[in-house]
C-alpha cells in the first residue's frame, strides 16, 4: 500500500519509518517549500500545480500537521480516502469551534471568550478577571505552536499593545489554570471503531515549548487516566476519527482533569512510544490509516523523552550513555528549532531519572527536569 502525507517534516520521516516494515510505501506532499523528510518520494508543490500527480501515486492519504487548507484536503476526499477526515482538521484549526466541541462534550475546558478587537479583548480580560481569575491567556485562534501566537497577562489597560502584537487578528482568551501538572493522552481509532489508549504522559515545557515527557507516571491513578480516556474517547466517536489523536490536558490539585487543546495526529509527547512502549504512535497511526489491527499500546519501560532544541549535542557523548536511543530529523540549527530528541529507557523509575540527570549537562540549553513526582517538584510553567 501507497500512504500519501500531507507534509514532508520530521513527523512525516518517522510515520514512513515505521510503515516501511509493514510493506507500506509512502509519498509526501509538500506545500512549504522547505521539506525535511529524506524518505520515499516528496512532490514539493507551494503553487498546488502537483495534486493530480499526488493522487495518482498513492492509496490513501493522512496528513502529519494541521496548518493545511481545509479546501485542499476536501478535495482530495473526493478522490481517495483521507485518515482523520477533514472534519477533524477544520476542528482543530480553529480554537473556537475547538473549545465549543469540548463543552458540547462535556469535556471540561477553562471558561473563554472570542475576540475581534482591542476594545473587546479588553472587556473579556475585565469579565474573566471578575470571575475570579488572576491571569488570562490570549491565543490567536487559529495557527500557532510552541508557545508562538500566545500571551499572558492579568492587566487589562495591556488590551492594545497585545492586541498589536498578535496581528490584529482573531483571539481567544481563556482563564489561567491553576494546573498542578501538564499531561496528554494519546489514543489510536481503527477503521472499524476499535480503540487503543496509550499510557499518559507528563510534560515540561520551558519557554513554550515541550522539554520533557515521561511515561508511564508513578502516580497517576486509574480514575484520572479513565477520565482522559473517556473525554478523548467522545471525541474519537463525535469525529468518526481514524489513526492517532492526542489530546493535552492540565490537572488540577483536586485530580480533575480540564482540557487544553487537542491535535489530529501523532504527537510530540508520544515521542516516547518509540523505545518506550509494544507499537510506537506511528506504526499504529499507519496501522490504522490502512485498515489493519491495531498493536499494543502497553508501556515496556520508564521512559524519557527529551527534545533536543536549536542546538545539536555531541553525538559521540550522548550515545555512551546508558539506555539512550538518538533520533535527528537532518536540520540544521536555528533558535528555537526542533532539531530531533532522545528517548531515555530504563528498569526503573529513580534509574530514569538518575540517567536524565546525567544527560541534561551535555544538552545545550537544556532546562532542569521538573514533574509532579520528581524531588517533590511541580511544573506550572
């Protein structure tokens, strides 16, 4: 079987990576201008003049990011099967009809408003600081990643200049959760409705974006994770979805779990899943965009995923380390930039993190690892 991706970056590579073994062949499409996959057939195509061509090479079709354009991928709908659907995409595209899904769910969301200009940007960080929230967070509505498009603030005389520097755009403002911890569950829907849940994951962002995930949690209880399971399971179903879909959530001190956003394919903090658990999210991402049965998603070992950002390590100094596995996505360096991570495996808990420890010192830029469970610390950054 031929799979088409709608991109061609390192989640794209790694999709192939894993499909390869399973007969699978794949065919990227590029929009960008810029792709990085280095595997199969890439048709790099900004001007849209190579869709036909697209088409005719592949079986069916996913995509590994969201900033695609909806009419682009209904019209390939038209002419092969697409895994998630279009629908899942316009969703998540969109803050708004995001959190509008949630509530409609019933999967707690923290209160927000939309916004179209200062004035009301300012009101709805006047209405959501009456309700009792110290600070909000500001997002555009639709793009944005790794911390980008986003501000916090709790002073509603700063309305104008955000306003401003957000691109004069549509916003959403949500009240600050006061979280405990970061988490996400990731969870894998076939064709014929059956589902797998991988174990969750905690996650360290520092400047916006993720450091640190680790799975699985000494102390997440089965109440907490059948409640994850159970909101992403309503939007498997409300969607009809087919392949990966993760789903980022804060907890709270009193152990609910309120909904941040939601992204229609594999995902960073399931990074882990490759060294980590029976069937990483990519083997069963293309396990289910091609119709097969799904494969294990049990943890094997403790492990650590850590993203390796703007700078490349030693390559030589980080493999003589103890239950390393390197993944690069072959770019170069530039601030900010995810350049590939590793995966950090081992026996136990306090091992793993003895050997995250030892690794943060050869990692440039690297922050100091902080979760819910490790020396009694807690991330709300």
């Amino acid at each position: 079987m031929k799979l088409g991706v709608l991109g061609a970056g390192q989640l794209g590579q790694m999709l192939a990576l894993a499909g390869y073994p399973l007969g699978q062949r794949f065919v990227f499409l590029d929009t960008t201008g810029t792709p990085s996959a280095e595997i199969g057939t890439t048709l790099i195509d900004p001007q849209g003049a190579q869709l036909a061509d697209f088409l005719v090479q592949v079986d069916r079709v996913t995509y590994e990011f969201e900033h695609l354009p909806v009419a682009l991928v209904e019209e390939i709908e038209r002419h092969k099967p697409v895994y998630p659907s279009s629908r899942a995409l316009r969703v998540c595209q969109h803050r708004g009809l995001e959190k509008s899904l949630f509530s409609r769910l019933s999967i707690p969301t923290p209160e927000y408003r939309l916004v179209n200009s200062a004035a009301e940007l300012q009101a709805a960080i006047q209405d959501l600081s009456l309700a009792g929230q110290k600070r909000v967070v500001i997002k555009t509505t639709t793009e944005g990643y790794d911390g980008k498009g986003q501000a916090v603030t709790d002073q509603a005389d700063q309305a104008e200049s955000i306003w401003q520097q957000l691109g004069e755009r549509e916003l959403i403002v949500e009240a600050f959760v006061d979280f405990v911890r970061e988490l996400s569950i990731i969870a894998v829907r076939g064709q014929q409705g059956e589902v797998a849940f991988y174990p969750m994951a905690e996650n360290h962002h520092h400047q916006g974006i993720l450091r640190y995930s680790i799975a699985p949690l000494p102390n997440l209880t089965a109440e907490i994770q059948q409640q994850a399971e159970q909101y992403i399971q309503a939007l498997l179903q409300e969607l009809d979805y087919v392949g990966v879909l993760t789903l980022e959530l804060f907890q709270q001190a009193d152990g609910q779990l309120w909904a941040n956003e939601m992204a229609p394919r594999v995902h960073n903090s399931g990074h882990w899943t490759q060294n980590g658990a029976a069937t990483s999210q990519f083997e069963n991402h293309c396990r289910a965009v091609a119709g097969l049965p799904l494969g294990s998603t049990q943890a094997l070992q403790p492990t650590c995923m850590i993203n390796i950002i703007g700078q490349a390590p030693d390559v030589q100094q980080v493999l003589s380390q103890p239950g390393v596995h390197l993944h690069l996505y072959g770019k170069e360096e530039r601030a900010g930039r995810k350049l590939g991570h590793l995966n950090l495996v081992a026996p136990s808990l306090d091992a793993l993190l003895q050997q995250v420890e030892a690794l943060i010192p050869d990692l440039p830029g690297a922050p100091p690892i902080a979760m819910s469970f490790h020396a009694g610390a807690i991330s709300a950054s």
